[in-house]
C-alpha cells in the first residue's frame, strides 16, 4: 500500500511537470541585426534561430543598473551550467560609441563570462539599438542627459524563443527573477 502511495506521487508529479507550459507575458518578432561581438566576430538573429536565448541591453561604463543585472545574468549562466541548460545569453551595448569589442571584452572578462554562450554585442550606431529595443522588446532607450555618459535604458531580461519572437520578460536587477527564468527554461527545454 505505501508503494502505492510513492507509485502516484511520483507519477502526479511527473504529469505535472509534463503539463506544464510557459506563461508568456509578451509576443514580438526581433527585427534582424548582425551586430559585433567581443571577439570581434558577427552575430546574427538568423545565426540565433532554432535556440532559446535570453538577451539584456547593458553598457560598461553604467553606475546604477547594469552592475546587478550583469551579475545576475552571470549567476544565470552559471546556474544554467549546473543545471545543464543550453541556451544563449546575448547582452546589447546601448553606448556603441564607447563600448568596442575590446571594452566588451574586458568587461565580460570582469564578470567571469563563459564566451561559448554569452555574446556582448556592439558595431552599431545608437539610432540602431534604439530601434531594436524599441520596436522588438518594447524596452525605452534615451541617450544621455546633457552633461552625463549614463544611457537610459530597461532594465529587463527578455526569453526569447527558436523562431526570434520575445515571449517572456523578467525583471534583471532582482535576483528572484534568475530562477524564474531556470523554471521557464526547463519547460522550453526539456
């Protein structure tokens, strides 16, 4: 009888998990981009098709948001890593002008970035990324108030599926939102 018992509530569980689908919060296409990276290579969205990937728009020289939305989007990958996740983190510069795949480079080096699935992206002028944030993740982007280097931008992680269509958003500076995403990745997934 107690075998029983564990017998349905391992299969409970088991249906349910099978069951379970992704809450969507948005639904917009990725206009196309082939942008640099910090290996100075392309990227493309055509390059992202047929993969799950998770994108944020950063610069390096930010003093407020950046700092705990790229700490988090590390802690993302590393425990996407232990989770065996496969899926591509792509972090947009919104200051081309000075963040070049060099600057890039050494900032993801600052954050111990594993470079085989976390792009940073520049090769851009600001009219371009203000577009793609815009119109494909319907995230504001302002250039500096006058006197200042710090870009205004959203502050959100965004999921975006195999086909190029952004389908979730989450919240980048709360560290609550890393295991949203790692429970939403194990559904697209698994």
């Amino acid at each position: 009888m107690k075998r029983l018992r564990i017998l349905m509530v391992v299969l409970t569980i088991f249906l349910v998990a099978c069951g379970q689908e992704l809450e969507t919060n948005m639904s917009k296409q990725v206009m196309g981009f082939e942008f640099t990276t910090q290996d100075q290579e392309t990227l493309s969205l055509e390059e992202l098709k047929g993969e799950w990937w998770i994108a944020d728009f950063i610069f390096t020289n930010c003093t407020t948001v950046c700092l705990p939305m790229t700490s988090n989007m590390s802690k993302l990958q590393d425990k996407m890593k232990e989770e065996n996740l496969d899926a591509q983190l792509i972090s947009f510069s919104v200051d081309p002008e000075y963040d070049t795949p060099e600057v890039l480079k050494e900032y993801a080096e600052s954050y111990q970035a594993d470079l085989e699935n976390w792009a940073f992206l520049t090769g851009y002028d600001f009219q371009t990324i203000k577009e793609l944030s815009v119109n494909s993740f319907m995230s504001a982007l302002e250039k500096p108030p006058e006197g200042s280097n710090q870009v205004m931008h959203g502050t959100r992680f965004y999921l975006v599926n195999p086909e190029g269509e952004v389908v979730k958003n989450y919240k980048g500076v709360e560290i609550e939102s890393i295991e949203q995403i790692i429970n939403d990745l194990k559904i697209v997934l698994k």
